[in-house]
C-alpha cells in the first residue's frame, strides 16, 4: 500500500476545507434562530411559558422531589 504524498495530501485536506467553508456559509444563510427579529404572538409563548412551569412544579411536588 503506498502513502500519498505530502503536498496530495495538503491538497485534499484544503480541499475539504474548502468545502467545509462553502456548506458553513450555505447553512448559516439559511438558518433561522427564532431570536428577537422573528414576529409572533408574545402573549401566547408566556402564557405556554407558564404553563410548562407549573405543569413541571406540580410534577415534582407529586413525585416527592420536593
């Protein structure tokens, strides 16, 4: 089996840099966090906020863990 040579393998490791780059730059245009530009119903995701709180303490409180 015979070793490629240094500069094939710089080659293709920039190659995969390279790469790597163009799908970072692909995902990062098309990614969506959900932060505070995203327009919704404020109301409603405290309300669920809240929700998701007390339904968690009622648990707890049920299970002895408190």
């Amino acid at each position: 089996m015979s070793t490629p040579s240094p500069a094939a393998a710089d080659s293709a490791a920039s190659a995969a840099v390279r790469t790597a780059v163009r799908i970072g730059a692909r995902v990062r245009a098309g990614a969506r966090t959900g932060g505070p530009k995203d327009d919704g119903p404020r109301i409603l995701e405290q309300i669920l906020g809240w929700t998701l709180v007390v339904v968690l303490a009622v648990f707890v409180t049920r299970a002895g863990l408190m």
